[in-house]
C-alpha cells in the first residue's frame, strides 16, 4: 500500500505508473479535483492526509516547496499524524537539503524511516516512468523502496545520507539552466545569421555540444512550443534553493545566477507557468531577434 501525496503535473503520472505497477495506491491533493482524476486508473482518493497514512507502509510526497512538505507531514492535520512507526516517507519534491536533514531527524525519533528522492526528466519522464531519481537515506531503507522506485523511473542511485538527494538535485538544476540558457543563446545566434535552425540542431546534436536541453528543449523553442514539461516558475524555486546552498557555502555561481536572471525576465512578462524552454525568449528580447523555424518532430524524422 503506498500513499501519494500532490498529484499534479508530475504527481499524477508517477502515481498511475504506481497503480501499473500493481500497487494500491491511495492518493490527496489540496486542490481534490487534481486527484479525482486518478479514480479511473484505480487509484483511490483520500479525504484528508490522515487517511492517505493509515496503514501505507510507504507514503510518498511531491509538492511544491519545503514550507509545504513541512506542513503535509508535520502540519496539525498531516501525515504523522497517522503515520505508524516502521512506515517510511519518501519525499520526491525538490526542497531545502538542510531542511530534509532537519525533517528526517524528527522523523527517525519517531520511528519513522525517510528517503529524499527528488527527480529529473519532466513530464515527459514522469509519463513515460523513465525518471532520473536521485536518493538520499539508510541504504537497507532504500533497498526496500528500490521496487516502488521502478515503478517511476529508470536511473535510480543513492547518493547519500538524508539530504543528499536534494543537493544532488541543486546540482542537476545548476547544469539544467545554465544549458538551456546556452541552447536558447546559440539557437538565436544561429538565426541571427540566417542558419537553418533544424539541420543546426541535426549537426550538433550528436557531437561534443549534445545535451538532453538541445535535443529535447531546442526543437520547442524554434517551433514555439512553450507548453510546460517543467514550469519557469519552478525552475526558479530550485535556482532559489541552489542559491542559498551556495551562499552557505561561499561558492560563487556566475552563469547560474545569469540563467537565473532571465527567467526572472520571463516571469516579470507574465510567463512563469510555460515551460523552462521560454528562456529564448529573453534572449531573443535581448537580441531583438525571433528564432522561430518549423523543426520536424521525431515522428517527422522516421517517415
């Protein structure tokens, strides 16, 4: 029995790959109607967080921010609550590192086993189960979950103790914007001199300049495809967070604090909900240039 807590974008489809998966799955969402939706795939809804935690061996947590795992867990109405002891919480949401080691600490004294899993790969991964997860806790705790892990993704590895998940994750994230930022730079330098955006993306791809960014995030950008697989708004509460992890420990981040700064563009123009491949758009402000081009799509591509 596994519990799952926020079923949005990438919520909802990590909880259906669960239900395939064979487990039974009860699922809360602040906003219920996000997770009605789930009653289709099997999935059973829960009128409060009490109920997610009756007997669920493994309670799972995908929201937004730390203040809001804090308070789904350890609110006057969260999990622990009813959480048993022997039961174990696995937080696939990005927060703060040093505030899951604070959290796994509290738990641990109440009997109750944590892992920090956030994830990587998007929407799409979330749908496809082909998620990079990123985990952080007791190695036989995180042997056990490892099947419910599965279920969800495919690069699974535990980095270390309680909090190193998400610091792994602030990683991932200093190497995500500062790319994408790179890709929306030279995708506007190359139409800039008139290049054709589809066969550059072709020629670089598989070279020394090839990023899951490029392949996956540089055909939207060109065709104007800004549909969310991973919202700025997002981007930005990680970058918060890299940040801040930074300051702790005086390490200077110039092109991630750029990359920062143009999405903190985007949703100054009222963009924080489009996808992470918006960031063009504030270089194209920049350069008073459109890359705009028709890509072909994969399917394109085979015919």
């Amino acid at each position: 029995r596994v519990g799952f807590v926020g079923t949005g974008i990438m919520g909802a489809a990590m909880a259906r790959n669960l239900a395939k998966a064979g487990y039974s799955v009860t699922a809360w969402n602040r906003t219920r109607s996000k997770a009605t939706v789930l009653e289709n795939d099997g999935i059973r809804v829960a009128d409060s967080l009490s109920d997610v935690a009756r007997d669920a061996a493994v309670i799972i947590t995908m929201v937004t921010d730390t203040p809001d795992v804090i308070d789904v867990v350890e609110g006057p109405e969260g999990l622990t609550a009813a959480m048993a002891s022997g039961a174990t919480l696995i937080d696939m949401s990005t927060i703060s590192p040093k505030a899951t080691k604070e959290l796994a600490g509290r738990l641990a004294a109440r009997g109750i086993a944590m892992l920090d899993a956030p994830v990587s790969g998007g929407s799409w991964g979330a749908q496809q189960g082909t998620l990079a997860i990123m985990v952080g806790g007791d190695p036989e705790v995180f042997e056990t979950c490892k099947p419910v892990f599965e279920a969800m993704g495919q690069k699974i590895t535990l980095v270390g103790s309680n909090g190193m998940g998400q610091l792994t994750k602030l990683v991932n994230q200093v190497l995500v914007a500062g790319t994408a930022a790179t890709v929306a730079e030279a995708l506007v330098f190359a139409a800039a001199h008139g290049a054709n955006l589809s066969q550059t993306i072709e020629a670089v791809a598989g070279g020394a300049s090839g990023s899951w960014q490029l392949a996956n995030l540089g055909p939207r950008m060109v065709q104007g495809d800004f549909a969310p697989g991973f919202m700025v708004k997002l981007q930005q509460k990680d970058l918060r967070l890299v940040i801040e992890s930074a300051q702790d420990k005086n390490v200077p981040l110039a092109v991630t604090s750029i990359a920062r700064e143009l999405f903190t563009d985007l949703e100054s123009r009222g963009m924080g909900e489009e996808g992470t491949q918006a960031i063009i758009k504030s270089i194209e402000k920049r350069a008073g240039i459109e890359a705009r081009q028709s890509v072909p799509s994969n399917n394109d591509a085979e015919k």
